[in-house]
C-alpha cells in the first residue's frame, strides 16, 4: 500500500528590495503551483529579516513558510521555477518525518527585551564617575580572590 503523499517545509527567501507587487506575484504562483499537485498544510509570513550573510549583495531578505503535500513531480517543478526566479534569493525543501513539532506560532510582537538591543541609545553608558551598578569580587593575579585572604 502507497504512503500518502508526505508533509514537506518550503523555506522561500524572498529579495525585500523588489517591487511588493512582484514578491506576491511569485507567493501566488507558488501556492498556485502547490495546489494543482498537492495541498497546503499552512503557511507564514515571517517577514523580512536580515540574512546571517550576504547572498548576491543582499543583506535582508523576505522570508515564507509553506508546509504542503505534494508529489515528486511537484517538488521538480518548485526547484526549476525557484532557481530561475531573479527575486529569489534563496529557497530549501525539506521533508519532514512523522511526528515532527509543528513550526512556532508567529511572534505578534517583539521578544520581551529585545528592544533594549535594538538600539544604541536603550540603556545609557556609564561614565567614569560612576560606580558600575554591580559588585565584583577582586581576584589577584594568582586566581585569589579578596575574600579568601
């Protein structure tokens, strides 16, 4: 008996300088694609991000989640249409093993804190008159600290 058709992540980078208008239109003819062969399980929209690297001069990039069903066929057809898509930056399929976690439900709002490192001026710089808001043991050159003496 034939296993049903198994769950695959679409991970797809998308150029956040293109044309809005152009962004969506390669969304739509992906999803479209992925319905004619197969079925959409879910997708998210997490946004543009920088990338860890630099890919083609681009340092950010709009990024997608697309779980689908489909068939080997299908996942030719993504592979060949994504490579040749100029706006794409980067793109990775990968098929999922039964009983893996779904993905994390999108952030509506940033993480508690992450605001602080967002920005330089956040949290002031001491200045040298100041004593630091902390106390530290002294250690000596030996590895002793002042308090074993």
């Amino acid at each position: 008996m034939p296993a049903a058709n198994p769950l695959y992540d679409l991970v797809l980078l998308l150029d956040a300088s293109a044309e809005d208008t152009r962004r969506a239109e390669i969304l739509k003819t992906v999803q479209d694609a992925i319905t004619a062969a197969g079925e959409i399980v879910n997708t998210q929209d997490w946004g543009a991000r920088a990338l860890s690297f630099e890919i083609d001069k681009k340092k950010d990039a709009e990024y997608h989640l697309l779980q689908f069903h489909g068939t080997p066929e299908l996942l030719r057809q993504l592979d060949r249409s994504l490579r040749i898509t100029d706006e794409v930056v980067r793109f990775r399929v990968i098929k999922l093993a039964p009983g893996t976690p779904a993905p994390p439900e999108q952030r509506a709002e940033p993480r508690a804190g992450a605001e602080e490192f967002a920005t330089e001026d956040a949290a002031p710089a001491a200045t040298a008159d100041e004593e630091p808001a902390y106390e530290a043991a002294a250690v000596s050159a030996t590895g002793d600290s002042d308090d074993d003496a």
